[in-house]
C-alpha cells in the first residue's frame, strides 16, 4: 500500500473560553485550510489543551444550549465534566471517558465541570468533536452513549511499544464500542519510549491525528509536537507513528459525506431554509426543556 503523506502540521490557535469552563483551540473550522469540507465528516474540533482550573464552589462551564444536525462526542483526558440534556441524558464524564451525543433532529444541552472536580481545582484537558450527520439521519430522534474507558476496544502493540484505544471503528480486529451513522475510526494511541505504530485508511477517508502529549516522528520524516494537529493527504493509505519519549495521540479518520452544509451556531443541515426552520423550532420549544 501507498504511504499517506502529511499535508499540514498545524500549531493550536489562539484560546478561547466557550462559557467560563472550557479553554479551547479552535482547529475546525479554521484556518490552514481547515473549514468543515476538509475532514468531513469531522465538521468541528475544539481541544482544551492541558490547563489548570483554581478550586471554585461554582462548577464553571456552559448553560443550556440547542444543537440539531450531528453528534457531540466529548474526550475526557484530564478533569470531570457532568451534563444533562433535555432527553433526559445524564452522567459524568471522567478520565479516559467518552460522551457521544448524537443531537439529530434536536436536544438543549449543558456541561459543568463535575463537582467534586471543580471543588478541587486540578488539571483539565478536553477533546470536542462535532461529527456531522448524514441527512438521511439529522432529523432522527437524539440518542446517548455513555462509552467508560473500561469498555473501549484495546489493542496492545507488540514489544511493550504501547497500545491502541479503540473509540470507534476498529483496529487490527479490536472494535470500539461507538456505533455510527457513517464508517468513522477514533483512537486515543499511547507510546512508550521509542514505542511505534502503523495505520490503515482508505485514501479518500479524511484524516487526522492529534498530539496530546510528547513528541513524533510520522513517517520518519515529520516532527509533530505536543498540542499539534496533523492533516494527512487524501493520497495513500498508511502511515507510521513512532515516539521518541512517551507521548499520547488522538487519531479520526472517516469517509467524507460529500453534502452540502449549512451550519449556523449550534445547528448544522444541509440547507438554508433548514436552519431557519431550526430557529423556528427551537423558538416553539420543540426541543424539550431543561433547567439551567
């Protein structure tokens, strides 16, 4: 098969605060040629790179808030978040934890560092993705899947190199326990010292990795540092990662939909006219209630 070549290395972007609770880089939609067409069906990336919260009686985070159109799927690395949404979802989200909330035809939502958590104080590092729908789906009645880190597929990569977290999709037979509505692969990765791992993906699958912590060489040929999001080509298949001290790498890849997209604030469609029927039912209370 043909190596799939990296396209960009893209430094994290200015920070900013999404409610008082999450301090994010913004990777997608961006710059670097980085708008929702680019890795389809990915259509939104926010990372709260690793940062520090002081103890606060008053869990920060965002209030109540609609989404309609796609998924939700919130990675917890550092800290706790708890939510609640008006279709009677619940929980927390802790360490190494998954929430994929698929808001299809429409949900209010709201998340808050967990209690305990924000009492605390401590280091807090996030991953949100918004993976988008297709739309024969965006008007599907919301679902949940509370996926606990204990219930992720795991592969363990031979010669005590590390190990392979399956969120979605699958990895050398290892199937994670997400269920999508388009083919998607998510993995967290870990790499021991000089640990190294090789990935297949079609060559019209759009592709990214994450670096969370550490340092790698992809291919042998490309330095990717710790907060650095790496594009790949549509071009080629597989690609290596190998780490020179211990680093964790999130990795997406999925087919492209190749829809037309509408997305205004928290609704993403197809068309115009459906994001203005979104305000009109989001205005008719047609997306339940829930208590700020």
């Amino acid at each position: 098969m043909k190596t799939k070549k990296v396209e960009l290395v893209v430094a994290p972007p200015a920070p900013h605060f999404v409610g008082d609770g999450f301090r994010v880089h913004n990777f997608i939609p961006g710059g670097y040629h980085l708008d929702m067409q680019r890795m389809d069906p990915f259509i939104m990336f926010d990372y709260n790179s690793k940062f520090y919260f002081p103890p606060s009686d008053q869990p920060k985070g965002v209030g109540v808030h609609p989404h309609r159109g796609f998924e939700t799927v919130t990675i917890a690395y550092k800290g706790k978040v708890a939510h609640h949404d008006s279709a009677g979802n619940s929980g927390v989200i802790g360490e190494g934890d998954v929430q994929w909330m698929t808001a299809a035809s429409g949900v209010l939502h709201k998340e808050y560092h967990e209690e305990h958590f924000s009492k605390e104080g401590g280091d807090f590092q996030m991953v949100q993705l918004w993976v988008n729908l297709p739309a024969a789906f965006k008007m599907s009645d919301p679902k949940y899947q509370g996926i606990k880190s204990d219930q992720m597929g795991r592969f363990q990569l031979p010669d005590d190199q590390g190990e392979v977290a399956v969120i979605a999709g699958e990895y050398m037979d290892v199937k994670g326990p997400a269920t999508t509505f388009s083919p998607v692969q998510m993995y967290n990765v870990s790499l021991n010292k000089n640990g190294e791992a090789q990935f297949s993906f079609p060559a019209h699958y759009n592709t990214g990795l994450l670096v969370l912590e550490g340092n790698i060489m992809v291919n042998g040929s490309e330095q990717a540092e710790t907060d650095r999001f790496v594009l790949f080509e549509n071009e080629g298949e597989t690609f290596t990662i190998k780490a020179s001290e211990g680093a964790k790498i999130l990795i997406l890849s999925g087919e492209p939909l190749n829809e037309p997209i509408a997305a205004h604030g928290p609704f993403v469609m197809n068309y115009k006219a459906e994001i203005l029927q979104a305000f009109e039912d989001f205005n008719l209370g047609k997306f339940g209630y829930l208590e700020d």
